[in-house]
C-alpha cells in the first residue's frame, strides 16, 4: 500500500508506509493522505507522536 504525500517542498509522490515514517521523523512532510483526510505531522495525532510508556504499578490480572 502506498500513501501520497505532500513535501514541505511542494512535491507530491506515493511512498510505503515504513518510508513515511522516515520522511516525517525528518521533518520532511508537509500533509499525507489517510482514508478521513488529509493529515498534518505535529498537528494531527500519528504514530511518530507515540506516547511515552506507562511506567506505573501493572494493574493487568494474570492467570
């Protein structure tokens, strides 16, 4: 599966999903295409702005 995206330079081309996630921890991509919409890295949620761990007490039961 390959996604548009729109560099900050004004190009436009479809890359594979892995190679997005390179373009945008470079800072390279200005929008991408996802099926609700174009998106927006640093102000729209993505997988690059994961969350940090949870570092609390598990709370999970084990059987």
């Amino acid at each position: 599966m390959l996604i548009k995206v729109l560099f900050k330079n004004g190009k436009q081309e479809r890359v594979t999903p892995k190679y997005l996630d390179h373009l945008i921890n470079l800072q390279q991509v200005a929008r991408f295409e996802r099926t609700e919409g174009w998106i927006t890295p640093g102000l729209d949620p993505t997988r690059a702005m994961k969350s940090k761990p949870y570092r609390g007490r598990e709370r999970r039961t084990t059987w």
